[in-house]
C-alpha cells in the first residue's frame, strides 16, 4: 500500500480546533480512510499447501472413522455406540 503523506501547518491567527477541522478534511479527500476500511476485512487465499494438508487430514480422519464403525466401536452415525 502506497503511503501517503497529509501535512497541515497551523496559521498563525488560526485556532487548534480549525486545524483539525482542516487536518480531518485533507484525511477525507486524500481516501486513507476509505482504503484502510476497504483493507479491513480482506482475508487471504488459503495457500495450495494447507489446502492439501486440510484435505489429507480430513481423509485421514475419515478413514480412522470407517474402521472403528467395522470394529463396532462406533455406530452408523459419529457418537453412537
């Protein structure tokens, strides 16, 4: 993100209010506010690594399943014995 630079300077017959009247004003047209919220939310694509690994845990897990239902450990569904 490029970084933008908003600089005010207090006249001198100007009060501290009216400086950041105008200090919010310039933050407003420059956009920075509209980008960071913009940003705020964005969420990353998952990398093809943990992709992969989420799927191999999951068919790991499935399998585990799929025994203890043969041994009879577990019932047709997940939890019932």
């Amino acid at each position: 993100m490029a970084k933008t630079v908003v600089e005010v300077k207090k006249n001198p017959n100007e009060n501290n209010a009216s400086v950041l009247r105008r200090f919010s004003r310039r933050i407003q047209e420059s956009g920075i506010i509209h980008r960071v919220k913009g940003n705020r939310y964005n969420v990353r694509k998952e990398s093809r690594l943990k992709i992969k690994k989420s799927a191999l845990k999951r068919m790991d897990r499935r399998k585990e399943i799929e025994v203890l239902r043969k041994l009879g450990k577990i019932g047709t569904k997940i939890g019932q014995r």
